[in-house]
C-alpha cells in the first residue's frame, strides 16, 4: 500500500497524487495540523475555509470510492506536523511509499524533500504540480533566454500555446494587451453586483465553530464568512463572476470606492489557489462570454492576462529564485510596520478602508493591495519580512509562491527590480484619481505640509529622494526626478516627510 498526502491546497480532482494513485489498493491521507494553521497568523476566514473546503473534499472522495485517512483538527493532539501525521500512519499501516504532489511553499517542500525521506524510511515520491499551464521547467527554460525578464513576453508564449484569444498566430483584436482601455475610476453609473451567497451545512458549521474556539488570537473575523466551501459552489461563484461582473471587470479594474468591497473583481484566487478551480476553466469560461458576445475583449483579455500571465509568471519566478529571493531588501528597509495594519485603526481613510476590508473578508483587491497598503509600506520603508508576513497572514488566497513575489518584488521593489522595472510608488493624487476614499478622509490630498497634508504626498517625495542613487538613472523615472529638481519648496517637503516617518503610529 502507498500513502498520498493531499495538503490543503490541493483539493483538486485532477490532482497528480490522485493520477498516479490506485483507489483499490492506496490510502489518501489529508490533516488539519498546528504547524501549517499557525505558521503565521492566518485569518481565521482562511482556515474557515481551507478545513472547510478539505472536509468536504475528503467526503467527495470517499464518496468516489478512495479510501482515506482525516486527521481533524486538535489543538493539543501530539500530530504536529504533516510529518508527524504520515509517520504515524506510515507505521501503522505499513505502507512502503508516501506520494505527494510538489507543494505551494518553499518551506514546506524543503522538508518534503529533505526532512521526510530521513524520517520515514520509505521512498517519497514528489510529483509535479501539472494544474499550471507553465511547468517549472518550462518557465527555467524560457527564462534563460533573457537577460531582463518581462511578464508582457511571457504571457504572449502562453497565449501562443494554450491558443487563448488567438486567431492563429496573432493575438485577437491585432493587440496583445488592452491595458489602456482598463484604468477608468468608477462613475456611479454602473450598478455594483451582489456577491454570491452559499447555504451552509453541517461541515461549514462545525469548522467555522472549531476555528472560533480554536484560533481566538488570530485576526479578522468570521461574521462574515461567504466563501464557497465546495467545488459545485466554486463553480457557481466563476458563473456568478462570468454573468454579472466579467463586462465591466476591464473598464473598472482599478477604481476604488468607499464602502465597495470588491467591485467587478471575481474573488476566485482562493478557489483557484486551494484547487476548488482549475485556471484553464476559469480561462475557457471568460473566453466563451467573449465569443458568446456576452463581454469586450479589454475585460476577457485583461482578465485572462491575470491568469495566464501573472500568477503563472509569479510562481515561475518563486520557484526560480528561491530561497534566496525572501531575503532580499534591495533598499534597505529597517522601519517596522505600523500596528494599524492589524486594526485599520488610522485616520487615513484609504488605509483604514482597505484593512477593514481585509479583516472582514480576509480579500482586498488588487488596487487595494498594491496601490494603498503595499505603496504605504514602500513609501515608508517597512521592513520586507514584516510587510511579507502580513500579506501572507491576512487573505484567504495568500501562500508564499503568489504572495511573495506580489509583496516583495512588486509592491516593496525589495529585489532590485527582478518584478517590476519601476516602483509602484505614488502620492495621494493616484488614489484621488481611481477612489473617492480622499472625499471621506480627515487628510487634505491637495497639500503636501500642512498638519492634515495628505501623508502619502510627502511620503512619495522622501522616497524619491531618499533612494535617488537606485532610481534616478531609470529612464522610466526620469520626469519625476525632472519634478523633484524642480519642487521650490522640497525642502519643507522632505522635513514634513521626516516628521511623519518619526510618527508613523499616530497617523
Ligand atoms: P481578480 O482581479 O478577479 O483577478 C483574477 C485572477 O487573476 C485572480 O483570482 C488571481 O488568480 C489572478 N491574479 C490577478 N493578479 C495577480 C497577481 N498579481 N499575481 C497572481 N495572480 C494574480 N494573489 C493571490 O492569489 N495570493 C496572494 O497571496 C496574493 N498576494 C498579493 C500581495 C500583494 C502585495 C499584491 C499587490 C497582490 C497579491 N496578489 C495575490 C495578487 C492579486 O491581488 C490577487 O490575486 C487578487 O486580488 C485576487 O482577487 P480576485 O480573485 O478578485 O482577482
Ligand atoms: C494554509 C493551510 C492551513 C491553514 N492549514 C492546513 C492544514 O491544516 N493542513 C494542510 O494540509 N494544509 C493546510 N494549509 C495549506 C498548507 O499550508 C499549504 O499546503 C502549504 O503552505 C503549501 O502551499
Ligand atoms: Fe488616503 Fe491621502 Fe486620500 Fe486620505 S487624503 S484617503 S490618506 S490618499
């Protein structure tokens, strides 16, 4: 008999370890254990729905004929670890191989493939991980032939195989991209849709009461817990994102409002990261409303593009450099994060905005996280560890391979510029311009050094200043090093900015 662990991001049917495994004669294996529940401080809506979404996966299976081993979660039970889990069974089932499919996280698949075959005696078979369109090969290969990696060039090579948005070789419509066309602020005329709600059953009901005896110093809160547990309910909230917000997903994709959650986004990173989805029918689905007339082609490409092109060229980029690549701090960052981050306790009303979403839904959307809290952190220098540990912590879609090269590399340009070819660095005009979150604010976006001066206008400043040496001879940084030389007034600028840095807790 072989063992297959299935970890809790892996709740796929056409998971590798299910592939290679026979139901007559196999054992599966899945546990809720400390380690992985309190590596960081996971929101408790993501362990809601991670216990949630592997019970009922764990009954799907059985119900297919698999025979399988759940360890639930206990606090004090001496099973740990995963490890701990499989040895246990190992030896009492005499099995004599454990089957596991290459996990999601570099700390994680360090012990599979170290720690384990020492521990257990047996062989451990690691299989790829085949539910991307890019392997890990495929993405060390392609990056081999540049010197400079770009998501753009990468994302063409994934259109060109996977044939989405294709006429033969050219891209549909004649552009790759539709970007231009998906940077509008909200207007108010567009009706913002409901988000999907899920009947609850016995399973949802039992974890959501285990995770609020169990996980009562973790942040966030569980009044809130809508997300789809099943993969029947994932599939309803891609139809649900297909109907009502995919047309306008493209138009609105970067606007903010005060008190809207989510806008047109289709909340589906946690279903595709924990397997409930798989990319390609999430991809095949927003095609087919394209072809069906039933959505423009800047949404369904620039939807897609997020997809095919990011979070495989996330991942691609993970794996490639790690471990090293979580050590990096190109700019040196020392400053600690502000509490408010884990309260939303602040006057700034973006800020607050954005971490009360973040607490009630364990989601923010990606404006929020890159423009609001990632440019605060990166305005202010924070520390990349502490800025990493809390993305990871607070979403329900967040795990290293997708988090890390997002925070790290895109948000805080902590890897020299590996992610991005200039900061997502930008002052109060930027979030005026795609929110109405200012109008709501006890700071003023229009000045710079007053007392109630907007503090993320100085703060742009003080970094443009303080890291010119990195950035000045970036050709794409040249008009606002024009800007900077020009400012009459940059020294009161840089002092007001001094002032807020020593105050950052007060703000
Ligand atoms: P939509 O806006 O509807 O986008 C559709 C899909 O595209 C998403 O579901 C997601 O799978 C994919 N996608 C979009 N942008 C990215 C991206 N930059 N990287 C990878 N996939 C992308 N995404 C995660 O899945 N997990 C994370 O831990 C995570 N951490 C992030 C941290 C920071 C600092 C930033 C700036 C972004 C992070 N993202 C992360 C990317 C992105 O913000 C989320 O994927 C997105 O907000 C999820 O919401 P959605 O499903 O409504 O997305
Ligand atoms: C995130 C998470 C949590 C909270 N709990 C578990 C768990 O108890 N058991 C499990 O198998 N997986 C869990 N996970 C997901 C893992 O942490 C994830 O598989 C690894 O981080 C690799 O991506
Ligand atoms: Fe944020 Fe500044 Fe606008 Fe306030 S004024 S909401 S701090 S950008």
């Amino acid at each position: 008999m072989r063992l297959g662990l299935i970890l809790g991001d892996q709740l796929s049917q056409q998971l590798a370890t299910l592939k290679a495994l026979d139901r007559e004669q196999d054992m599966i294996l899945m546990a809720e254990v400390v380690d992985e529940a309190t590596y960081v401080q996971h929101h408790v809506q993501k362990i809601a729905l991670l216990f949630s979404a592997m019970r009922h996966f764990a009954k799907a299976l059985k119900q297919d004929g698999w025979k399988i081993q759940y360890h639930v979660y206990e606090a004090k039970s001496p099973i740990r670890s995963l490890l701990d889990y499989v040895e246990q069974q190992q030896k009492r089932l005499n099995a004599e191989a454990i089957v596991v499919t290459h996990c999601g996280e570099y700390r994680l698949q360090q012990q599979i493939e170290q720690e384990w075959p020492k521990k257990l005696q047996v062989p451990v078979k690691c299989l790829e991980d085949d539910r991307f369109f890019c392997g890990l090969n495929e993405f060390r290969h392609w990056a081999a032939r540049y010197k400079v990696l770009r998501m753009e060039y990468f994302y063409r090579e994934m259109r060109k195989k996977t044939g989405y948005l294709m006429q033969h070789d050219a891209p549909e419509g004649g552009k790759w991209n539709y970007d231009h066309s998906n940077r509008k602020p909200w207007s108010g005329k567009t009706p913002l849709p409901e988000r999907l709600q899920f009947k609850r059953d016995t399973i949802d009901d039992d974890v959501i009461a285990l995770v609020k005896r169990e996980f009562k110093d973790h942040l966030g809160s569980l009044d809130n817990f809508r997300w789809a547990t099943t993969r029947s309910d994932a599939q309803k909230a891609l139809a649900h994102f297909i109907e009502h917000m995919l047309n306008d997903f493209g138009d609105y994709q970067d606007a903010m409002v005060y008190g809207s959650d989510f806008m047109f986004h289709s909340l589906l990173s946690p279903y595709l990261n924990c397997g409930l989805l798989s990319p390609e029918e999430v991809c095949e689905a927003a095609e087919a409303a394209y072809h069906a007339g039933n959505a423009p082609l800047n949404a369904v490409e620039g939807f897609i593009r997020q997809i095919l092109g990011w979070r495989e060229y996330i991942r691609g980029i993970y794996w490639l450099n790690m471990p090293d690549y979580a050590q990096e701090n190109a700019l040196n960052n020392t400053r600690a994060l502000p509490a408010y981050y884990w309260t939303g306790k602040t006057k700034m009303t973006c800020m607050s905005e954005c971490i009360r979403n973040t607490l009630e839904h364990a989601y923010a959307h990606h404006i929020q996280r890159l423009m609001v809290t990632g440019n605060f952190a990166l305005l202010t220098g924070i520390k990349p560890e502490e800025i990493c540990e809390w993305y990871l912590a607070v979403y329900a879609d967040a795990y290293e391979w997708v988090e890390l090269p997002n925070t790290l590399g895109m948000v805080m340009h902590a890897d020299g510029g590996l992610m991005a070819s200039k900061p997502y660095a930008a002052s109060g005009n930027y979030i005026n311009k795609m929110s109405d979150y200012c109008k709501h604010c006890h700071y003023n976006v229009k000045t710079k050094t007053d007392h109630d001066s907007c503090p993320f206008n100085s703060l742009y400043w003080h970094f443009v200043k303080r890291h010119e040496t990195f950035f000045r001879s970036n050709a794409r940084m040249h008009m606002v090093y024009r800007s900077l030389d020009k400012m009459q007034d940059q020294d009161k600028v840089l002092a007001h900015a001094e002032h807020l840095l020593t105050h950052l807790d007060q703000l």
